[in-house]
C-alpha cells in the first residue's frame, strides 16, 4: 500500500481493462486517470516541474502560467498548492466548469480567454494572453507544454515502459494527440523497442494538428489549432480522425458497461476499434491510451440537453447503447439467484 505526503506522488501506471467483452477486439485500455490531478498530464507537469526546478527557472517567487484546455492546468494546479508556487492558468470557454472549478479550488487563478484565433480556435489567443503576462512581469515562469521536451520525455519515461512492461508482444498502439507529448514519447520509446509496434496517432475532425481543415471542435484535450511544435511525423505510421459525434457514441456505450470515461478516450477507443474492424485483425494485441475519467464531462458529454443542442436529437440512436430496461438485457444480466421462481 502505497503512502504518500505530496498529492503528485502517487500515479496508478498498471491498470488496463480488456474491452473485449464490450467492441469484440483484444483491445486494452490503460487507465491515466487515477491520480489526484485525474489526468494524464500529470505526468508531463511534474517533468517539466521538476525540470525547470533543476535547471533554477523556477524560484520560490516565481508565478507560474500555462495556456491549458483544463487537465495539465489542474495538474499544475495541484502541483503548485502543494509546494507552494503561485499558478495562473489561461483557458479558453470551452473548459469544463468542473475542470475550471477545481483549479480555483487548488488556489489557481482561472483567465477564460473567449476570442477565437484565425484557425477558429483559441489556442492562439490563449498563447498571445500567455506572451503578453511575461512580457509584463519577470516572475511569470511559462513551461510552454506545447514545445517543452520533458512533456514527451514524461512520456518516454513512464507511460511507454509501463505499456510495454504489460504487454511484451504488442502489435499496435493508439495515442491521441494534443500537444503529442503522449504521442511522441510512446513512438519515440517503441521505435528503439525490440520488436516493431505500430503506431497509430489519433486527432479530431476539425483539428489541424497534422494538417487538414480547421473545423468546430466542442470536446477539449484532443486536437490542436495549429501543428503541435512536438510532432514529429516520421514516427507516427497512421493518423486517424474521428468525428466527435463517433467520440460522444463511444464515450455513451463505455458508461453503459459502467466504464464513464473522458471525451479524448472515447475519441481513442473509437479509432482502435473502427480500426481493428477494418483490419479484421483477431490475433493482434492492441493497446490504447485513456487519458481521463468521464466526471468533468457529466454537463457536456454525458448531458442530454448539451448533446442535442450541438449534434442533434438523434446522435445516440445508431449508438448501439442496450437500455438497462431493455427485457431482453435484463433478463440475460439478471443474477442467479434473482432469476429463481
Ligand atoms: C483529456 C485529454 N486527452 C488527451 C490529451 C492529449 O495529450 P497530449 O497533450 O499528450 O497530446 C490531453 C491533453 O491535454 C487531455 O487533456
């Protein structure tokens, strides 16, 4: 049992669920939300943390700021309240309230930026906001994710040999990207691997991350604006994009097996799955990565009124999702002894 006196030193890096029972591949999901910042950016905020502590950017004065669409701004949120940084996060209005919510509670300060950029995000004017607080004052201290190497090398340290440990004979591996910290420090590790893994990387219709049309994209953590000044795409052997309506069906028939994951995850497991079925492939193993649980997402996702305002009244209807009411499901998932006469 694992004891603990900084909220940032305990992650859950071995646990997978085998989603074959729910899509019929031998898929598995490994599971980044178990820690006390629910998210993957856990990790790549202590590296790049730890980094500028090392290297005396970061000084007991100092302010920190990120531009963040929420998760890697509640890590450093919680990063920062436990050793006593003060943490300014820029955000944009398609953050979750909860996700906002929780910043401000680990004592952040929480700037909601609401202009759009010239590719129809807000990645650029969150960027801008960001530039223009450290040319004001010298004690903002910027870590920049989006081109700070210990995002990836987080990555390449830990979430890359934690997969590998678990699956030695893996065949495929499915990362979404952002700002392809995960992405880059998975290929990166399984390109000098002992066995060829291939990687395929997985965006967002509407996110212009590897190039394409820039188009309305509701669900943060994947997709990008602009190309992620990380990405190097000479290790990604496939990109895949995936509609958000397919992202929020997915995330749908996750919960009704009583997995509630996030919006990235289901865009994920959408790609793994549709892939999988594409190849027809049985005997690969295959892995995907989850980046945060479903809870932030409980008035958006998960929120009818939210869903048929944006995708239309009809968005789960060809989701496949067995009503729990369902006789014929409850009858085949009754219990024994409550079947009995
Ligand atoms: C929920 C979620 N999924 C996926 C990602 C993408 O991860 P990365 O930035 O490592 O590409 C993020 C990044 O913020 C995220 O918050």
């Amino acid at each position: 049992m694992p004891v603990i006196s900084a909220p940032h030193a305990f992650n859950e890096g071995s646990l997978f669920v085998d989603l074959a029972s729910i899509f019929g591949y031998r898929l598995y999901l490994k599971c980044e939300g178990f820690n006390f910042a629910g998210s993957i950016k856990l990790k790549a905020a202590n590296e790049m943390v730890e980094s500028a502590e090392r290297d005396g950017s970061l000084t007991p004065d100092s302010i920190l700021v990120e531009s963040s669409s929420g998760n890697l701004g509640v890590a450093l949120s919680m990063i920062a309240a436990s050793k006593g940084y003060r943490f300014l996060c820029v955000t944009d209005c398609r953050c979750n309230l909860s996700t906002k919510l929780l910043m401000e509670a680990l004592g952040s300060q929480v700037h909601v930026v609401t202009d759009l950029d010239a590719n129809g995000g807000f990645l650029g004017t969150r960027l801008e906001y960001v530039r223009s607080l450290c040319a004001s004052d010298d004690r903002y201290v910027w870590l920049s994710q989006y081109t700070n190497a210990g995002n990836w090398r987080a990555h390449y340290r830990t979430t890359a040999p934690e997969i590998a440990g678990q699956f030695p004979r893996l065949d495929v591996l499915f990362l979404g990207t952002g700002t392809a910290g995960t992405l880059m420090g998975c290929a990166r590790y399984f390109r000098e691997w002992h066995r060829p893994v291939r990687i395929v990387a997985v965006d967002s219709v509407g996110s212009v991350a590897f190039g394409g049309k820039p188009g309305r994209r509701m669900i943060p953590g994947l997709g990008m604006s602009m190309r992620p000044p990380l990405l190097d795409e000479s290790y990604v052997d496939e990109v895949i994009r995936v509609e958000e309506a397919d992202t929020i069906r997915t995330c749908h028939r996750l919960a009704r097996r009583g997995f509630l994951f996030g919006g990235s995850t289901g865009t994920v497991v959408s790609a793994a799955t549709d892939w999988l079925a594409q190849h027809d492939r049985h005997d690969l193993t295959a892995v995907a990565v989850a980046p945060d649980l479903g809870e932030r997402y409980l008035d958006t996702i998960y929120q009818t009124n939210w869903l048929q305002d944006l995708y239309g009244e009809h968005l789960l209807d060809s989701a496949g999702l067995e009503s729990s009411w369902d006789e014929k499901s409850a009858s085949s998932r009754t219990p024994e002894h409550r079947r009995r006469p």
